[in-house]
C-alpha cells in the first residue's frame, strides 16, 4: 500500500511536469517570434523559456518514468540539471543585456561563462539538487533587483517582478517540503504555482531589447 501511495505521488508530480513543460515551450514559441538581434536580452528571453520547458519535460520523465522503476538516475537527472545550468546562463546574460551598459557586457559575459562552466563541473560531481538552486537563486535575486530598478526608466515591468516573485514563492514552497496537499507533493505544488510565474514572465519578456546595444531602450514590437 505504501508502494502504491508513493506511486501515485510521483505520477502526479510527472503530470505537473508536463503540464508546466507544456506551458512554457509554447510560450518559448511564441517569444520566438518577431525580430530581434542574436544575443540580445529578448534572444536570451527565448532561450531561457525554451530551456525552463525542456528541463520540465526532461523532469517529467523522469518522475513519471526511471523514479517508479528505482533504475539508475543519474544520466536523466544531470541532464535536466545541465539543463537548469543553460536556463541559468540564459537569465544572466538577459540582465547583462538588458540592464548594463555595452561598456560592461563583455566582462559580465565572460563571468557568465565561468559561473557556466564551475556549476556544469559542480552537477556533475555533487549528488544533490542544492548545487542547482545554489546556482540560480542569487541569479533570481539579481534579475529581481535590477527589474525594480530599471522600472522607472522603462528597462523593468511590473509583469517580469510579478513573474519572479511567483517563482520565488514557488521555490520556497519547494524547499520546505509542503505535502499538506496530498496526494500533490511539495514538488507538484512548485510546478502548479510556476505555471502562474511564467505567464507574467512571458508578458513581462515581451519587452524586453530586441536590439544587441543596451544603451537605447528599444521594446519588443509585440508589446508596443
């Protein structure tokens, strides 16, 4: 019976999966669309959607899938760590290029490559989901801070705030193991109330640079 309930945890958690995978690629489609310059802060926008869903779908599996059957993980698990890792890479390059001024992005890119290639090197080795949290937290934290202040010269929106501290809230329901929702996990409860950060993520992304210089403002066409 205790198999069974435990069975029926992790199923629902891999529906959670999807669902938030599901969600977040066709928003990545659709942040796709419209012009804007390779390695602008909309071009790593969409990458970053593109690598959340990925990372969810991967997740999904593997929940839904090896988790049940107590097959060796480690191959599926590094992978949508990995994974994470990008989507991390993805954010931070958004902030360099949305809030920093050209003068600074080539070494902020360059610490960005570091901060990359030291966590790929700590996923691998470290056992343990903290090394990702470890990675995109203070990431989270930097993007939050500098959206509130870029609100009033128009860099920030209201949306992309709404959007980080859902996932804020999200994570820290993760972490601290809410099962009060059984049989929805604290696992499946941090996807479900992802699900809600994202949509505001993509409104808020909607204006993000669509040029390469960040030293001109200049929103996406979809959102003028």
């Amino acid at each position: 019976m205790k198999y069974c309930y435990r069975m029926t945890v992790l199923a629902l958690t891999s529906v959670t999966n999807f669902l938030l995978a599901g969600e977040v690629l066709f928003l990545a489609g659709m942040a796709v669309r419209g012009p804007k310059t390779r390695f602008s802060a909309a071009w790593y926008w969409a990458w970053f959607l593109f690598l959340l869903g990925a990372a969810a779908l991967i997740g999904g599996i593997d929940h839904g899938f090896f988790e049940p059957t107590h097959v060796p993980r480690y191959a599926i698990q590094r992978f949508t760590w990995l994974l994470l890792a990008a989507m991390t890479f993805a954010l931070l390059m958004t902030v360099v290029r949305q809030f920093f001024p050209e003068r600074w992005q080539r070494i902020l890119r360059y610490i960005a490559l570091i901060h990359l290639a030291a966590f790929t090197i700590a996923i691998l080795m470290v056992d343990n989901f903290l090394v990702v949290v470890v990675n995109y937290a203070p990431v989270l934290l930097l993007f939050l801070v500098m959206n509130l202040r870029g609100i009033g010269c128009g860099a920030g929106s209201w949306d992309l705030a709404a959007g980080l501290l859902i996932l804020a809230a999200a994570s820290v329901v993760q972490a601290l193991g809410v099962d009060s929702l059984s049989p929805l996990d604290h696992n499946g409860l941090y996807h479900l109330i992802s699900m809600i950060g994202v949509v505001f993520l993509y409104r808020g992304g909607r204006r993000l640079r669509v040029a390469f210089r960040a030293d001109a403002l200049s929103p996406s066409p979809a959102a003028v």
